[in-house]
C-alpha cells in the first residue's frame, strides 16, 4: 500500500487537462470503519470537505501547489464535462476500474492485458498493488456498469460521479496519455467484458432457457466447428420414466479440454462434448472426460457461452478496427 502519489506521472499524463477542474485532494478519516474512508480534503482550510462541496475541484496548478506541503491523496472525478475555448463540450475523463486483477505485479489473467494492448491509454496501478485505472476521454453518457470474474476480471466502468485516487505507479508500459474512445467503442467493450454478468447461471446438465436461435446458428455466427449427432428426434427416457425429446444435438469441442489431461486419453473423441437442446427449451452440455465428471462441477454451458462472447465480441472488435 503507498499514499504517495508520483506528481511527475501525473502532470505529464494530465497536461492537457490541466486547467479543467477535476481533481480533488483527499484524506483518509480515522474512523475504523472498514469502508471507505477517504475524503475530499480542503487543501485552503485544513478540514474536511463533503462529495457535494463544490470547491472540493481543484485544477492541477493548484493540486501541485498542495500536494507537496500536505501529502494527501488524490485523485479526479470522473465524468466532468467541460467546453473548449469556442464553447464546445469536450470529452470527460472516464475510467475502467479493475479491482483485484494482480498478483506480484502480473495480472492473474493474460487477457487483461490485451484489453489494455488494445485500449493503449494511460493505466496505472491502483493503492492497494492489486487493482489498475485505465483512464480514457470519452463522450460516454451512458450507465455505469460492473463486471465480475465471471467474463475474465471484476471491475466496474465509471462515467460519472466517482472519485478515482491517483498513484502515478505506472502498469508495465502504459505510461501512454489518455486516450480518446467514442462512445460507440465504449458500448463494444462493455459487451467484450461485461456482457456475460447477466447471463443465468447453468449447470453441467443444465438448466438454460435460451433466446433461441438454434445452437447451429449460434455456433456458425461465431465460428466455433460442430458435427451433427444421431440424437436429434430422439427421446431420451429418465429413470422416473419421464421422457424428453431432442429437438437439436450437436458434437462440439469440450470448453473444458484445458482441464483435460491429454496424455490419459489421446483419442480425439475424449475431448468431444455433447450439446442437446431439448423440446422444454433447456439445453445441457455432457462430456465423459474424468476432468468434466458431474463431481468436478465445471459450469460446460457457462464455459460454452463464455467462448460464444468471446469469439462474437472478437469479431465486432476486429469489425471496428480495435485489433489488426
Ligand atoms: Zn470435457
């Protein structure tokens, strides 16, 4: 943990919005509260500020001037608009917020940063080693969202009203300026990363009532191989006699194979995995791999879906000019 703050850092990343009054000095409270307990801090008069004080806004020539002597927090606000010289509105300073993302430095999962490779904008590492800001410009005036690690990180986009404390600890190379992102690549990267969060929760042998499009279809929109399979129209039998029919079923590529020992099984079929939709509207995912037993508990459908989003979001990225 530091409260430091490296000014240097964040006057070249600032520069050109130094004179826009979104930056706060801040403090923590000794409270033993366990949430949070920083507040804006009146750099003038040594006291205490609320969120709804007005002259908590300092620009960053005046943030200079406290800092030192006072060694408080600090940080902005996001979502300030303000007008250029001719009167027209300028973006706002937005930011990805990613909550306990690093382990020693490294992010826990490699696709962080690929989204930051493609964001390429200033991010730096948050107070407690464990989360990172990636700070954007941006007309953006949607809701704000969260995503949880159920795509690939927790984190939360912040578009307005929310104090982001600034460290200047600059993640890997990021030591970018700020990036410009329309609202449009906004929305894409909410749906590449935040969509999924609302999706039911399913289980191996599921319980998913689709928006159907039929599994082919789905699979086909976004490229993932399938064959067809002899139980479609067939009517499977439970042990209470009850009887279900199989409207689709399709052979696809296990979501699990990671967790595959590949060694143990070389045959190809071992990594296939069955995908059924059924007339109720459910649909279930079954592979016989040990490392997929009902026991282990690995969520195929979620995995399954997880890809589908993945492929789909890909694929606009691409469209939209974010990877090469
Ligand atoms: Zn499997």
């Amino acid at each position: 943990m530091t409260n430091q703050v490296n000014m240097d850092i964040i006057n070249k990343v600032f520069k050109n919005h130094k004179d826009k009054k979104i930056f706060v000095a801040t403090k923590e409270h000794n409270t033993n509260s366990t949430k949070e307990n920083k507040a804006p801090w009146d750099v003038k008069k040594n006291c205490f500020l609320t969120w709804s004080n007005e002259e908590k806004l300092l620009d960053l020539n005046e943030l200079n001037k406290w800092i030192p002597e006072f060694h408080p927090g600090c940080g902005f606000i996001t979502g300030i608009t303000t007008n250029d010289s001719n009167g027209s509105p300028y973006p706002s300073v937005q930011c990805l917020d990613f909550d306990d993302v690093l382990k020693d430095g490294e992010p826990k999962n490699p696709k962080i940063d690929d989204l930051l490779n493609r964001l390429d904008t200033y991010t730096e590492i948050s107070a407690s080693d464990k989360g990172l800001h990636a700070v954007i410009l941006s007309d953006y005036k949607g809701p704000e969202w969260g995503f949880d690690d159920k795509t690939f990180c927790k984190g939360k986009y912040y578009s307005k009203d929310h104090f982001i404390k600034l460290t200047g600890v600059v993640y890997k190379n990021f030591n970018k300026s700020i990036e410009y992102v329309n609202e449009r690549n906004v929305r894409i990267l909410k749906e590449r990363i935040g969509n999924i969060v609302n999706l039911p929760k399913v289980s191996t042998q599921s319980n998913f009532s689709g928006p159907f499009k039929s599994w082919r279809k789905i699979l086909e929109d976004c490229g993932i191989p399938y064959t067809d399979t002899n139980y479609t129209n067939q009517v499977r039998v439970y042990e209470d006699s009850k009887t279900k029919l199989c409207v689709e079923s399709l052979k696809i590529e296990c979501p699990n194979t990671e967790n595959h020992t590949q060694l143990s099984n070389p045959y190809e079929s071992a990594h296939k995995a069955i995908l059924c939709r059924w007339e109720d509207g459910t649909s279930s995912l079954t592979c016989n791999h040990n490392a997929c037993s009902p026991d282990k508990k690995p969520n195929l459908l979620q995995m399954l879906w997880d890809q589908i989003h993945y492929k789909e979001n890909y694929k606009k990225l691409k469209m939209a000019g974010w990877i090469k």
